[in-house]
C-alpha cells in the first residue's frame, strides 16, 4: 500500500464515467488501495470470475452491461488485481434492491404488494418516478414544441436527482460499514456520483478522510481545457441534487442546451488507443460547442436536429455557428 495516513484510514471516491479509456487509470489507482468497492450488486458470477472458475466472457452475459468494453476491461484488470492480494466487493444497494423488485414482479407481485415503510419500496418510487419522467421526455423530444421539451427535461432531471440521491445515501450508509474495516479503499463511483462523497463523508465523520477524485482530471488539465466532464445536463442535475430548490432562467438554458448537447455527444464506445482518450475529447468538445448556445440558438437548432442522427448534428451545429460567426 503506498497511499498512508498515520492518523485516519483513507477512503478514495474515484469519479469518472464508464469509458475503456477510464480503466488503466483506474487500475493503477487501485493497486494503491487494499480494497476496492465495487458500483454493481454482488453476485455470485462475480466472484467466479475473480477467482477463474468462469471466464471474462461468461460473467459479461450475465450482466446487463450498457459498456461492454469497458466491462470487458475492467474484469481483466479486477481478476490481476484480485490475484495480487486486493480485496474486492461488490456493494450497490439500490441496484441489489431493484433486481429484487424484478424478481418479486416476475413471480406474481404487484407495486400494491410493496410495504411503504421499506427501501425497496422507496427504490421502487424512486426509479418508477424517474422512468415515467424519461418516457415523458422521449414522447416530447419527438413530437412537442421546444418549450414543452425544455419543461420535460427539468421535470426527468429533478426526479434524476431525487433517484441519485437516494441511490447514493444507501451506498454511503452501506460503505460507511464496510470501509474503515480497510486502512485504505478505493470506491469506483459513475461521475455523477459526487454526492455519495459528500453523504460518506458526513457519516465516518473525523474517523476516516474520504477524498473524492476525478480521474481524468490530469487528462483535462493536459487538454488544456475546462476542470470537469460534465454536459449542461448532468450540471442540472448535480444543482438539483445539491440545491433541490434551483430554479431560473440558468436553469432553463441547461435543459436547452442539454437537448443539443444529447444530440451531438458520441453515445456508443470508441476505441482506445495510449493517450488518446477519444471520449474525454469528445465530451470536452460538445460542451465548449453548446455553451456557445443562447436559449434563441438552442430553439432555432432543435427544430433543424430532431430527428437527425450524430454525425449529421455536429455538421448542422458547426455550419449554424459558423454562418452566425461564432468560434
């Protein structure tokens, strides 16, 4: 271990989104931890994936995994680095609870069914909420008026956050009694996940230093760019989350933009080369383009970009500000 605290154990919250290119930095930040906290319920293919008795393959197709290459990846380093001594657990009790919820429906069970006193009846809100709120948003992104489409994204960003906040307090209270049994670990977190840093922090209290960090913050600072990865939407969200009050004319520009920034983002898996980092590229583009955007641009573009794939977006956008002689 060569991360050392003579005073408190250490509690490292890696941040970052679930790209391929996320996985070397990741590994080599847990080769300096001596557990590391998985963001996916525990299951049995896990753990025999670790130990060898089922192959990388194998336990991929008993996952939902939404980034199979970065899954790919990430369970080879996971098994080296469980080979070399690390501890490694699986812990996302929201997760856990909604596959349950999944099962209980399959067998028979109703919402009805589900006691209000209980947290899988709160995941069971909190995701049903947040799910009717992006069903919504898709029926508006299709077929509704701009404004109608902004209105629908802050409604799906605030049950979002509501969804993120719960989901984060159950982890937290989970690791909050697991961790400190650790001199030091590592939590793999999404990146909108930052406020299961602060919900953690608050509940080991002065026992243990729990530090949060981003870790394609060097690849940024190296791009000579912006200090963060987050599009218009997800900073609506994290002021939802943090500020669950926010409202105005910001908060209205973000959903706009949010609808041109999902529009030209790169959705599926790029390959990775060393120091390429295709993604982070990519996410830092989009951003600086849209926050060229007034609510007037983002109108103006959304009626053009609807139904028009990526590619076909980012060509659109770069001649409508090129033609308006914004650089």
């Amino acid at each position: 271990m060569s991360i050392t605290n003579k005073e408190k154990r250490v509690i490292t919250v890696a941040l970052a989104n679930h790209r391929p290119e996320t996985v070397q930095p990741a590994a080599e930040l847990m080769t300096r931890h001596d557990a590391i906290f998985l963001e996916e319920p525990p299951s049995r293919e896990l753990e025999q994936m670790l130990t060898g008795d089922i192959s990388v393959n194998d336990y991929l197709q008993s996952i939902d995994t939404e980034y199979p290459e970065f899954s790919r990846q990430m369970a080879l380093q996971l098994r080296k680095l469980h080979a070399a001594g690390k501890v490694i657990i699986a812990v996302e009790p929201f997760l856990e609870h909604l596959l349950a919820i999944h099962e209980f429906f399959i067998e028979g069970g109703t919402p009805a069914d589900l006691r209000p006193d209980t947290d899988r009846f709160r995941v069971y809100e909190a995701e049903h909420k947040a799910t009717a709120a992006l069903l919504d948003f898709y029926r508006a992104a299709i077929e509704a008026p701009f404004d109608e489409t902004v209105s629908a994204v802050k409604r799906f960003a605030r049950q979002d956050a509501g969804r993120f906040v719960l989901r984060d307090e159950m982890r937290a209270e989970a690791l909050a009694k697991m961790a400190p049994e650790h001199e030091c670990s590592y939590v793999e977190a999404g990146q909108m996940h930052y406020y299961l840093w602060h919900r953690l922090n608050l509940l080991v209290g002065d026992k243990i230093a729990v530090r949060p960090h981003f870790l394609m913050a060097p690849v940024v600072r190296n791009l000579d760019s912006e200090r963060h990865l987050y599009g218009p939407g997800d900073i609506l969200t994290l002021l939802y989350i943090f500020h669950p009050s926010f409202q105005g004319p910001l908060e209205d520009l973000l959903a706009a933009r949010s609808l041109i920034y999902n529009k030209l983002i790169e959705k599926n898996e790029m390959p990775v080369s060393v120091d390429t980092f295709p993604h982070t590229r990519n996410e830092l583009r989009t951003s600086a383009t849209v926050k060229k955007l007034s609510m007037a641009d983002c109108q103006s573009l959304f009626s053009i970009l609807r139904r028009t794939d990526t590619k076909h977006s980012v060509k659109l956008v770069n001649s409508y500000l090129g033609h308006k002689g914004i650089s």
